[in-house]
C-alpha cells in the first residue's frame, strides 16, 4: 500500500523536474536580450553638464587635426571652420547633430530572432577584441590566434543565451595579407554565428569587396539594405584629437554601403587621453561626438553608435589595465554620457588584466561588466572572453562568462514590485493558513523559473553533494562544454551552394572540411 502511494508522487515529481528542464519562451524566462539599464549613476547630473560644456568647449575650440579632404569639406558645409590644419564643430552643428540623427534602430542577425534593438536604455552583451594570442588553459601559456579559432569562437558564441552578438574578438595572424584579413574575418564571422556580427576593416577597397559578398549572403544589395546584419567597428580617431586617415576613408564607404557604424574612440588614460578621469571622460565624447557630426553630414539619420572606449593606464608602468576599477568607473560614465545625449550607445567592459580564468579574472569582469551594463548604455563590447587586457581570448572564458552575464543581467532587471510580488495573500496563505513555510506554494512553484536564473554550469550544491559528484571543476565543465560544441554545432545558415559560389568569387580561406562534423 505504502509503494502504491509513493509511485504517483515519484511520477508527479519526475514530471514537474521535466517541465522545469524544457526551453522556456520569452515571456517566461528570467531574463531576455534588452533589459533596461541606467539605474547607476558615475556622474550627478551637475558633473554631466559640466562635462557636456567641456566637451562643447573642445569641439568648438581646441578641434580635431589630420582630417581627410572629404571631411573637411562635409564639416564646412555644415558650419564647421577649418584652420591651420585643424577642424573646428560649432556648438550648434553639434546639437542639431545629436537631435536629429538616426536613433531607435535595430543592428539585425541574419535570423530576425537576434535582432537588437538598441533604443532607449535597452542592454545587450557581446564581444569585441583584437586580440592576437588564444589562452590555452591546459598548458597555462599563449599562442598565436588563427582563423580557425575565429570561426570557432563565433561557434560558441552562437550557442549562448547571454552573449547577444558577436564582434570580431581575434586577429587572424594566418592571414598575412591585409585584404585576406579583412575578408576571411568577416566570412569566418558570419559563418560561424547567426547573431549581429561586428568586424573592421584596413582600407576602403577592403570594405567594398566585402559588401558585394554581404549582397551575395543576404540575396541581393536591397535585402543587405534593408537588413544590414554586420557593422562596422571604426577607429576613425587616433586620440588624442586627431583623424585616422585611412580608418575615415573606410567609415565613408561603410556609410554610402548602407553597413552601421562603431564610431571608436579608444584613448588611454594618462598617455593617449587626460590621466583625470573626468578629462578622459570629456576627450572620448568630443572624439565621438565629432564622428558622430562627420557621419550625419555624408548620410543624415545613418545607424551610427557611440562608442566612447577610453582605457586606463597603470600609471607605474604604462601598461593597459582593462580589469582597473578606474576603467570600470570610467566607463560607466561614458555610457551615462550617451544616455545624456540619447544616442545608442556602445561602451567596453570585461577586460581582465588576469591572464587566466582564475579568482582574478572573475573579480575584474564581475564589477567593470555590471557598472557599464547598469550605465545606461544599450552594448557592451568585450564582456566576454577576454584577458591580459585584450591580448588574450579564452574559450573556456565564453562559457563560463556567459554565466556571469546571465546574473548581471538579472541585477539589470531589477525587482517587480505590485500587487502580488509585494505577496500579502501569500505570506497570509503560509502564516495563518497554511505550513509556515513557502517550498510548495503556487507562487514559489509559478515564480520559480519567471523570476530566478540558474547558472549553466556554475555549481550551487552543498560540498556533501559536490564531493559525491567527483567534486567538478568549473574550469574542467566549461572545457566539456567548448569540446561538444565544436565537435556538434556546425552552423549551417550559408548553405553549400552559395558558399561555393563565394569561394569561386572571392579568396576565402577557412576551410569548408571544418565547418562542418563529416
């Protein structure tokens, strides 16, 4: 008698454990792409307007040099002046820049399930990186990052729930030709991932050759204009206050080839931009703010981020520290600055100093990736994967990270406070009706996936149940993980009559016997 009772709870049991372990819809989970940011403040809004009337000052006063003729002449036609070598914004171009430009846009994936909309204060995390080593964590040392381990982290990132697109985050050093980089980057990219891809270019010719594959990819140029799913990651400026030359000719063609825009400024602290914070704070914005004009005046209203990435110096060494928590104060309020003005915006964080994921690199992404993702900002870049201060990428650091940005996502939710969460009925039902205890109440079985976010591969058990389980090692499951998603995920979105007919049309590299398990 006692067996028959127990059978059906068992049964009841195994059944609610598999409704609880299927894929939840959108509007069942936790936590989505685009939760809504800003509830973090680096700057009052006193220290905002100053800055903002600093950063006027510099744009109309101090000015950008090395510009190209065809920004010259856009500027000039704007209002701008032009004198001894040096580019000067009118405080009043500026403004009427920012109240007018494209905002509320989406940067598409090839599939409209990953397509971003970077309105408002709407979050999203990626990657972003050129570094030029892969951590191997077994051997505890650096190598030379290749093509294939581009294709391959855009194969990983394709699987993860919280990294919501992807950036170019390696140099291909196998590429040795300049225009062989630039192509098979983007090709390893977008055959590797669904999601939004980002990527760069060395020269403008590079650009053009690559948009007429993209046509190919999306089925014709209109298609590619109506859905551009890759942009362009441009250092157009070479802080302090200065055009990159060639970087400027590839943003123009980027603009006339309908491909939104990264707009970079990435000086650093104490070398490139002010030691003062507050300084590297007004320098970026000027810089970007200036791209931002420069862009408007060839195509009003084009897709355009703000992207203001100063970096910190160690000023005993000179060295980079992306892991600082000056970096992570830094550029929080850059974001806040691009919320200021409402543009969509794209700040750097998750930049570890630490050269392996250890307890170091865990701390140095934890806070600099939840002051930006609580900024304001709608992208952060590099929230993934890296290490040494972008001169490392780690796959193992995707898995593992894509945990971590799961949870600070959830802190960007926030609380839901009504009627119900504030759960009068509820702790009535318990206290006075009830078992005095929650466990099997209908709100903490109905709340128990809504509202919690379990980690993917993160351990929550007892040391009792983790020593029964032959004590597992983070770094070991997320090495477990990598394995079976490269052995298993062969996107397969560019189908083997098309890719054949890009391989006939352009020199790309990545091997087709790898992408695919056969």
């Amino acid at each position: 008698m006692t067996e028959k009772k127990k059978r059906p709870r068992r049964g009841a049991r195994q059944a609610k454990m598999a409704e609880r372990n299927a894929p939840l819809t959108a509007d069942q989970r936790p936590v989505n792409p685009g939760m809504v940011g800003g509830k973090f403040a680096a700057l009052s809004p006193e220290d905002i307007l100053k800055v903002n009337e600093a950063v006027m000052n510099v744009l109309e006063n101090i000015g950008l040099a090395q510009a190209i003729p065809s920004c010259v002449e856009a500027v000039k036609r704007g209002g701008g002046t032009y004198r001894d070598g040096r580019l000067f914004f009118p405080r009043s171009l500026v403004e009427d820049t920012i109240a007018n430009c494209g905002r509320n846009f989406s940067l598409y994936g090839q599939i409209p399930e990953h397509d971003i909309d970077v309105s408002g204060s709407k979050l999203y995390f990626g990657t972003a990186g050129a570094a030029v080593h892969i951590v191997d964590v077994e051997g505890r040392e650096y190598r030379d990052s290749s093509l294939q381990d581009l294709y391959d982290i855009a194969r990983i990132v394709d699987e993860m729930d919280h990294i919501h697109y992807f950036q170019r985050p390696v140099v291909a050093r196998d590429m040795v030709d300049p225009a062989d980089l630039d192509l098979n980057t983007l090709y390893a990219s977008i055959s590797g991932t669904t999601k939004h891809v980002g990527s760069s270019w060395v020269l403008p010719e590079h650009v053009d050759e690559s948009l007429k594959l993209l046509h190919q990819v999306a089925g014709s140029e209109a298609a590619w204009r109506a859905r551009p799913f890759v942009s362009m990651s441009c250092c157009f400026v070479v802080p302090p206050l200065r055009f990159a030359e060639d970087a400027c000719a590839c943003l123009e063609s980027a603009v006339h080839g309908g491909m939104p825009v990264l707009l970079l400024s990435a000086g650093q602290a104490g070398a490139t931009s002010p030691a003062a914070i507050a300084g590297s704070v007004v320098q970026s914005t000027a810089e970007v703010l200036a791209g931002l004009v420069y862009v408007n005046l060839l195509k009003p209203g084009h897709p355009a981020i703000f992207g203001t990435w100063p970096f910190v110096s160690d000023l005993r060494t000179g060295a980079m520290s992306g892991g600082s928590g000056e970096q992570a104060i830094l550029m929080a309020a850059v974001g806040q600055m691009g919320r200021f003005y409402n543009l969509p915006t794209g700040v750097a964080a998750g930049m570890a100093d630490a050269k392996l994921p250890d307890a170091q690199s865990g701390y140095e992404k934890g806070y600099t990736v939840t002051l930006a993702a609580h900024s304001g900002t709608n992208l952060v870049y590099e929230s993934a994967g890296m290490h040494a201060s972008l001169l490392g990428a780690c796959l193992e650091s995707y898995i593992i990270d894509n945990d971590m940005l799961g949870a600070i996502n959830r802190t960007v939710r926030g609380i839901d406070v009504n009627d119900e969460t504030l759960s009068l009925d509820t702790m009535r039902d318990v206290c006075i009706d009830g078992p005095l205890h929650y466990l099997g109440h209908q709100q903490t079985m109905s709340l128990m996936q809504k509202e919690y976010l379990y980690p993917d591969i993160g351990d929550r058990n007892s040391p009792k149940e983790w020593y029964e389980r032959k004590r597992p090692d983070l770094l070991k499951e997320a090495a477990k993980k990598v394995d079976a998603i490269l052995t298993g995920h062969f996107p397969a979105h560019i189908d083997e009559a098309l890719d054949a007919r890009l391989r006939a049309e352009f020199n790309i590299k990545l091997p087709r016997d790898v992408m695919s398990a056969s």
